[in-house]
C-alpha cells in the first residue's frame, strides 16, 4: 500500500513539476493571478481538483 501511495506521490512531484520547469514566466503569472482570489474561490477550485481526481481515479481502476 505504501509503495502504490509514494508512487502517486511521485508521479504528482513529476506533473506539479512540468509546468514551472517549461514556462516560468506563464506560471508565475497565474499563480499571482490566483492569490488575488477570494478564499472561496480558491476552495471551489480545490474541489474541483479532487473531484476530477477521484473521478479519474475511478476511471483507471
């Protein structure tokens, strides 16, 4: 069980990674942009991201 947990975890690392490592400038401009946004906003789309995780999760199994 572990093993399954640290290579999801791994496998996040590698994917939150590719976004900063290929265009720095774009990154940094959304991510100033979303730290402008209400704590609403910010937890709607939190949501939304584990719900399309849990969906996609799903979907593999």
């Amino acid at each position: 069980m572990l093993r399954y947990f640290l290579g999801a975890l791994a496998l996040m690392l590698v994917l939150e990674g590719i976004a900063p490592l290929c265009a720095p400038a774009a990154w940094r401009a959304t991510f100033q942009r979303i730290t402008r946004w209400a704590d609403g906003q910010i937890r709607f789309a939190g949501l939304l991201s584990v719900l399309a995780g849990l969906l996609l999760f799903l979907i593999a199994r």
